[in-house]
C-alpha cells in the first residue's frame, strides 16, 4: 500500500488507565486537530474513541500489525503514553516481528524497550516526543499539596529515601522506594509501583513513606513518573503516611481527587525541588 503525504497528524501509543484521555483533552485544548490511537486490545479503553479521530485496534504481540498500519499513516508526531502491565512480556504470544525485537535486547526495562519502540517510530519518520506534552495541568510544583504536610521523621525518611532514589533508579531498576525510620522497605522492581508500596507497606507497617523520582537525563518519551487516584489506594492498603516527588517532573492525574483522597485519610503529599529541568509541556 502506498505511503500517503505526511500532514500533521498525532500517533498516541494508548495503554490502559486515564492517563490517554487526560492527554488527548490537552493536545486538543493545544489546537492538535487530528489525533490517532494505535490501541491495544485488553489494555487501552474504549471510551478513547469518541475523543478522536481513528483508533487502530491490535493485540500486544501483533507487531507486524501495528508496523505495517503505521508506515501507511504520515504520521509526523508520536507519544507512548498510559500503562503497559510488565507481566505481558512473559504472557504474550508474539508475532515474528515482537519476537524478534525483544530477542534483540539484552537487558528487558521500560528504557531498553520502550527505547527501542521510539527508535522504530523514528525510523518511520514520526517524531516521538516527551509523555509531558499538553499535560500543563497535571503537572505539580514544589511544596504540601495536602493540609498535612510531613512531620520531622517522615521528612528524614523522605530525604534518606529521595538520595538513595536518585541513585537507583540511574540502574533502570525501578522509580519508587518505601522507608521507614531510616530503612529501605521496598525497591520498586518488575513489579511496578502499586505492589512495591504494598510489599513496602507489609514489612514496616503503618508509617512508612513512599518517594517516586525520575533519572538526571530521564528520557521523558516515555516511562515518565506518574501517580493518580489508584496511587492514593495503594498507599492506604499499605498505612503510607507520606509520598514524596519531584517537582515538574511527575505526571499526577485527576490531581483534584488525588489531593483530596489524601487530604481524608491524611496522607501528606510533598513536591521536592530536585533541581533539575522540567518536563516539557510542548512539542
């Protein structure tokens, strides 16, 4: 099939969860006229469509599939947005294509992976751009969103956790620690943030903090830091009395909600200035 004439036209990569339709609202308040979703089965929700243009509709493995559709499009802007369960690289029937580009990575994370996704878009001509894009709102800055802000021992924990954070996550291992007076809970693994807070929450009990941090040079095409009303869940099962981020660089959806569950089961909610840039809001 011919390659049409590129236009102006956003390809957004949907996993699950509200963060795509958060970001399809913001790149349409930006003037974004024409957006598709390449939308994968299980995974991305079907209440996207009335919010776009097309949806392309394919399983996680089916790489051929998405290949060959989206070398048909023009495309000229890309972004990876929304949540990819890590447990579907070990439950996924592949086609030959997947396979063969996960075979090609020696190391299996969010970077080398969703790296390796960027790179191919690239090669296709679109440019991918930072999962920041038009999300300006969701976006918070420094200091106590919540009424309660942390205390002495939460605040030493939190800047015990943010160092030692800050040095993990350069490992491509995880983003989110869990500390309790002075000892490390958890470190987030494969698992993924929720099941970190719990296991962190099961070892030191009612009390602990969380702190979520992104890389100094964090590829912000993807993989960005992001908290949401789910979060806030998580963190109660788990007695988390606090949660720590950086500043600008974290995507907290539904932040009205987010702010407000917190402020109900007082769990303190803290921006760090990591002194770093901001995640870019525009393309």
């Amino acid at each position: 099939m011919p390659r049409m004439e590129k236009k102006e036209k956003l390809l957004i990569i949907a996993g699950s969860g509200s963060y795509p339709a958060s970001m399809i609202k913001g790149a349409r308040a930006a003037g974004v006229k024409h957006i598709s979703v390449l939308a994968i089965r299980g995974m991305t929700s079907r209440r996207l469509r009335p919010l776009v243009d097309e949806m392309f509709w394919a399983g996680i493995g089916e790489g051929r599939r998405y290949l060959e559709w989206i070398q048909t499009q023009g495309f000229t802007l890309g972004i990876m947005v929304g949540q990819i369960h890590p447990l579907a690289l070990f439950t996924t029937r592949f086609d030959d294509v997947s396979r063969s580009f996960l075979d090609g990575l020696s190391a299996k994370n969010a970077h080398t992976i969703f790296g390796k996704v960027a790179t191919t878009l690239e090669n296709a001509g679109i440019r991918v751009m930072p999962a920041s894009c038009y999300m300006d709102e969701c976006i918070p800055g420094c200091g106590a969103l919540t009424q309660r802000v942390p205390d002495e021992r939460e605040l030493a924990d939190i800047d015990l956790g943010y160092k030692i954070a800050r040095q993990i996550c350069g490992l491509d291992i995880g983003q989110t620690l869990v500390v309790k007076e002075g000892a490390v809970m958890a470190i987030e693994a494969y698992e993924g943030t929720n099941q970190a807070i719990l296991r962190g929450g099961k070892l030191g009990g009612r009390g602990a903090v969380v702190v979520k941090v992104a890389a100094t040079g964090h590829d912000m095409r993807f993989d960005i830091p992001v908290i949401g009303i789910n979060t806030i869940k998580y963190l109660r099962r788990a007695g988390i009395s606090a949660l720590a981020y950086q500043a600008g660089r974290l995507i907290m959806l539904d932040q009205a909600q987010v702010i407000q569950r917190a402020n109900d089961l007082g769990i303190a909610v803290i921006g760090i200035d990591s002194g770093l840039p901001q995640a870019p809001t525009r393309p």
